[in-house]
C-alpha cells in the first residue's frame, strides 16, 4: 500500500499520468543552463576566526557532502562561546534568554529545513536539516522545535554564558530605554533619532536596470562618517567611558570590555551565512544567528527564513545574508539573488540589485537607510561568487570583508552599493 509520502512524490505524480516538463516553472537563461561545474570547489562565507573554513573545504575535495561541509563552519561558531553572534554565548534577548534561528537547503536533494526561536540547543544549523530529514515539515519554532531537537537526540544546556550575561547586564543596566520598541520605521509615528544631523541626498538611480548601471557610490552623499563631527565623536567617547567604568563594576575582564561596550553601542546582528558548491556542482547553503542582540522575545529575523536568510536552487547557486534581518525578509534577499542569478545576472550584479530593492523600499531615505546594515554572500554553480554590502564599513568604522576559498583561503573586500558606515540603532 502506497503511504501518503509514496503518493506525493513525483514518482507517484508521473506514474498518474502528471506531466512535469522540466523547468517548467522557470525562465532560467540560455547562459545559465549551460554553465560547468566549477574545476574546483568553492565556498563563501563570514569570516569566521577559526580554521573551519579550510576543514571544510578539505571535506569537500576528500567528497563529502556539500551541506556537511557547509554545516561544519556553522558548527564551529555554534560551538564557539567567544561568538557572541551564534549559538553557544550568543548574545540574548530583551529577558536574557538566548534564542537561535537557523535554516539550511540541500541542492542535490532539494531538501529545506529551518528552526526559529530555539532554547537550550546549540546546534539550530544541524536541528534545521534534521527537520526534514526526520519529518515531513519544513520549519518547526519554539517549544515544539526544542522538544523535536531532544527528540531526535541533541542536549540541552543553558545557552548564556557569563560572558554574554554580564554583557547583557551592562546593556540592562545602562540603556534600558535603548530597545526594539517603538514604532517601526515605515510607521507614520516613527522619529528620526538623529533629526539634528541631516541626512544626505542619494544619487543613485533606486529604478534603474542591471547593476551594472549602478554608481555604487553617491557622489551626492558623499561617504557618511560614522562620527561625522568631533561633538558626535565626544559623545560617544564619553558614552564609552561610562560603560567601560560600568562593566568593570561587573566584573566583565578587562580584555572583554571594549567589544562588551561595542555590543552595547552596536548590538550585535553577526550571524554566519555559508554557501558552497563542489566540483560535481552540487550545491548547499546554511545560516545560522542568536539573531538581534536584545530583540524582543520570539522575534525571528531572517536567519530561519528560507528565501531570506538562505536560499539554494540546485540549477544556479545558492545565497545568504547577515544584517538587518527585517530588511532582507522583505526583499526575500536570498531567493530574488538566486532568481536574478537564474536570469542572467552575474552573483554581483544579482546581490547589488537586491541591495537596492532595501534601498528603495524606504524610497531612497538616507534618514532610515543609514540605520540599515546588510550583507550578501553569493555563489553559482560554475564557481562564480561575490560578497556584497549595503555599505563599505561596518558600525565599528571596519571595511567589509568576506571569506573565500576556491582552492585558496582569502578574506576579499565586499562590494558596496554605498560609501560609509551605518549609524548605531536603536540610538541612544
Ligand atoms: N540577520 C540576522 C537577524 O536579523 O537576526
């Protein structure tokens, strides 16, 4: 007798006469369908810090399994508590709880798993695939996906370390008023928090055609310092001053308190995204994130949605994205990537068109964008890969850099829609 998992198969589809003509649903470009397997295997991601992206790329060459090898960086900034971004010692949320998202798609089998929400369980990135593997759903949340990861044997553990907690005291303790609430940015009611500083003009064309068009850098606006005037830098060197005397009265080491102090004045939205094809073209991609630091309890940001925060389409690449995750779930940045790839466009062309959907989402308003972060990490199945940004420097002033490896190990420079660094958000 034929289960109900037989008869919604595309055996059981054919076997009724359903005919399914292949790309039927797609209008992919004659370029695309006749791109090669890359001659050697490629990976994109963060950098992470540790040696998990050459392990990984080892794995690949040695014939591991694409999603294996993508869910081993995962796992190593899962495991790591210094990653304040990730699982394990990732930063909690407004109560001081740590709640992890993560999702992942398999090309060969085309198979998609997510969690979102997910207590006392560090590893969401193997809990995602192991949805799929052991059900017929696609995305399980809270309780009930903690209770699936026990289920299917993973352990549960307090996910805060002191680290982290002592992180969020500092932030309890220092800038209570500075959270999530209040309303969102496309809300009438919302405020401009920094109205004293006007903000540039964009120059560049938010309804043009292909990014090859684009000028990624607005001349009009000219590069927007993060501390634009030696008042806005004294402010926030005296703000620095205050919590780095706080979180001494916490007890947080001295070696730990600037990033403590950073994470207070730019909360952390860290996550990893990791994208690779082999040389067979076989392709994967996963994300993995403790999400915003101090959302609001069970916010999901992008990092569980599939489309969004990950996205892998077996016959053209895969992509993913750190940042501001509210952003990208409504441009669906991962999948409009892979669909513009579908179309023709290069993985930079793609991903730098995507950015600008964010972009014009707010109509061009440097007021709002300013507050915005996003970053893409792309690869098509012959091997071609970008690293775009929303911006050329991180909060922190730092350039935006990448990870790859296509048989060597570099950290590459993103592209960039525009020149400067975003403000903090929330303000204080
Ligand atoms: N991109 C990670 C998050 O928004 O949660």
């Amino acid at each position: 007798m034929a289960t109900r998992r037989d008869f919604l198969s595309l055996g059981a589809m054919t076997a009724a006469g359903i005919a399914i003509a292949p790309n039927a649903s797609a209008q992919t470009a004659e370029s695309v369908k006749q791109l090669k397997p890359p001659a050697k295997p490629v990976i994109v991601t963060r950098v992470t810090g540790d040696n998990t992206i050459q392990e990984a790329y080892k794995m690949l060459l040695d014939g591991a399994d694409t999603l294996d090898a993508v869910h081993h960086v995962c796992l190593g900034r899962e495991n790591d508590p210094k990653d304040h971004s990730v699982g394990l010692g990732g930063l909690p949320n407004e109560e001081g709880v740590v709640e992890l998202d993560s999702c992942c798609m398999h090309g060969p089998s085309r198979s998609a798993g997510s969690v979102g929400g997910v207590q006392n369980i560090r590893n969401v990135c193997q809990v995602a695939r192991k949805v799929y593997e052991h059900t017929s759903h696609v995305m399980l949340v809270g309780k009930g996906a903690e209770r699936f990861a026990v289920a299917v044997g993973f352990p549960t553990e307090n996910l805060l370390t002191e680290d982290a907690r002592k992180i969020w005291m500092l932030w309890k303790e220092s800038n209570s008023q500075m959270d999530w609430w209040g309303p969102g940015m496309t809300s009438p009611q919302w405020k401009d928090p920094y109205a004293d500083r006007p903000a540039p003009k964009p120059t560049i064309d938010l309804h043009g055609g292909p990014s090859s068009q684009l000028r990624p850098v607005s001349p009009g606006s000219g590069p927007i310092p993060h501390h634009p005037t030696a008042e806005w830098a004294e402010t926030i060197r005296a703000r620095a001053v205050t919590l780095s005397r706080m979180a001494a009265d916490l007890d947080i080491p001295a070696a730990n308190r600037q990033f403590a102090v950073e994470q207070i004045l730019w909360p952390s939205t860290g996550t990893i995204h990791v994208s690779a094809v082999n040389a067979k073209g076989e392709i994967s991609g996963a994300t993995t994130t403790s999400g915003l630091a101090w959302k609001l309890p069970g916010r999901l940001g992008d990092s569980p949605i599939l489309g969004a925060g990950c996205y892998t389409d077996q016959d053209v690449g895969s992509a993913g994205a750190t940042g501001s995750g509210e952003e990208n779930i409504k441009v669906a940045g991962a999948h409009t990537i892979v669909e513009l790839m579908r179309q023709g466009l290069s993985p930079h062309d793609a991903g730098m068109e995507t950015l600008r959907r964010i972009v014009r989402n707010h109509n061009g308003d440097m007021t709002k964008i300013r507050l915005l972060d996003m970053q893409y990490y792309i690869v098509r199945k012959d091997g071609a890969y970008a690293g775009v940004s929303l911006w050329n420097t991180s909060a922190t002033g730092k350039p935006r850099v990448f990870a790859v490896h296509d048989g060597t190990y570099r950290v590459e420079k993103h592209a960039y829609l525009l020149e400067g660094t975003p403000l903090d958000w929330p303000p204080f």
